[in-house]
C-alpha cells in the first residue's frame, strides 16, 4: 500500500468519517489479499519501499495476470522478472500500459509512479554480450527503484584494456553491478580498480567445466579484491535491488 493511499485513510478517520472498527477493518484489507493460490504482500512497500515483486518463472499467465492486476489497482508500481511473453500479453489485458523487456524478460506497468530515491549513478558492466540479460533485470529492476542507470556491456578481461580504458565512468558510479559468466574475473578487476560497492553477479554462460555459473560464483566468492558482494547465479534482480538499496538517500532521522 503507498504511503499515500495510508495518509487518505487516517485523514478520513481524523475527519471522523471513519469509526475505529472502519479504520482496522481498512488497514487490514490494506496489508494483504489472498487471491486463493497467492497472498499479496501489499503492505510490502510500508516496510520496505517498494511493491511486491512478482517472480513470474513458475507460474501461469493467469496467476501472473491476477497477481499483476491485485498490485497496480492499489497505485503500486509493477515488476514482474522471468516473465514469458505468453505471460506479458496475459498481464496486458488486464493491466493498461504494461510493458515487456524481451531482453531482460521482465513486466512493467505505473512507472510514472517511479519517484527518484537514488543518490547517485548505478553502473552495470558485463563481461560479454552474452551476459546481457542477467544485466538487463537488473537495471530494470534499479530502474523501477528510482535509479538514474547506466551500462557498460562487453568489456571482460580478455580484452583487458577495454575496462582500463573505462575507469573514468567506473569512478562515477555510486553502485557497481558486475555481470560474468565463465570465471567470473571481471568483478575481481573492477573491485579492485574503484573505492565504491561492488555487486558480482555469476552468469551461467560458459563451457562445461563451468558447471552453469558455478565456476564463476566461486571465482567471485574468492575475490581477492576487497569490498566485492555476491548474489546468485543469474540473480540480475537480486543485484539490481540490492544496487538500489546501497544507491538510496539516507532518510532523515527523528531525533
């Protein structure tokens, strides 16, 4: 539930338009709704400032569509990750103005609901093109957070005069989110080129002795470069919010 959905709820009970029993009867609708095969955690974005995200991998089009449309009818903005586009045209007829990443394969809708939070620019850099997906959620996902992103795609450390080349923007950056499939290295390199957080994400790209990302995740877990952090193998959204959380504006505190 927004914040400004509560604050119309408490100056309708204030104004005595609302008895006690009206205004527990409200805030209790308000946190949850159960949908029979799903409980929607709306009062996920009091607690923690942002909507419920949907993990569409899974699920059918018409769970992912109820679920999609139990969000954005309360004035939240929507993010779905791992959705197919049999599953984004279910959410587009219930939900107006939804929209698909094919790349990132994620579901968007009320992003002019999107307020600014970010302190600074979250950089993502990928090792290779075929790393790009996972790099696409995760900026969709800092994006949806009200982050000012920027990419850099392609520069691993095959080629390692292709980072070097680009310390001037790694230096920009308040957050950088590092994607690498095979061993990983390119998080390594970054971390230890910048005097800012570092968020490794392991890709499954890579031949047979990498195991589906797992060569890179311990490669990445074995950092020599202090300061790296590790989500899991192909966890672009994990990245992108944990990206967002560490790009946030420190909230002003009562004293």
């Amino acid at each position: 539930m927004p914040d400004r959905k509560l604050q119309q709820i408490l100056t309708r009970y204030k104004q005595g338009k609302l008895t006690d029993d009206d205004l527990l009867r409200r805030l209790s609708a308000q946190m949850f709704e159960s949908l029979g095969f799903a409980t929607v955690d709306h009062h996920r974005e009091i607690r923690q400032g942002f909507p419920e995200v949907i993990l569409c991998e899974g699920k059918s089009t018409a769970q992912v569509a109820d679920i999609a449309r139990s969000i954005v009818r309360r004035g939240s903005v929507l993010l779905g990750t791992r959705a197919s586009t049999a599953q984004f045209a279910a959410v587009r007829r219930r939900v107006r103005g939804a929209r698909y990443n094919p790349v990132a394969r994620t579901i968007t809708a009320n992003t002019h609901l999107v307020r600014t939070r970010g302190r600074g620019t979250i950089l993502v850099v990928t090792a290779g093109t075929s790393d790009i997906p996972v790099a696409e959620e995760a900026i969709e996902t800092a994006t949806v957070l009200g982050n000012t992103v920027d990419r850099l795609f392609d520069v691993g450390v095959a080629g390692i005069h292709r980072i070097l080349m680009q310390s001037g923007k790694l230096h920009q950056a308040s957050v950088i989110v590092v994607v690498a499939g095979m061993e990983g290295a390119l998080a390594s390199v970054v971390g230890g080129m910048v005097d800012t957080p570092v968020i490794a994400v392991p890709t499954s790209i890579g031949y047979g002795a990498s195991f589906h990302g797992v060569s890179a995740l311990l490669g990445m877990l074995n950092s020599c470069a202090a300061g790296v952090t590790v989500v899991n193998i192909d966890n672009g959204f994990g990245a992108g919010y944990a990206a967002a959380l560490m790009n946030r504006t420190p909230k002003a505190k009562d004293h």
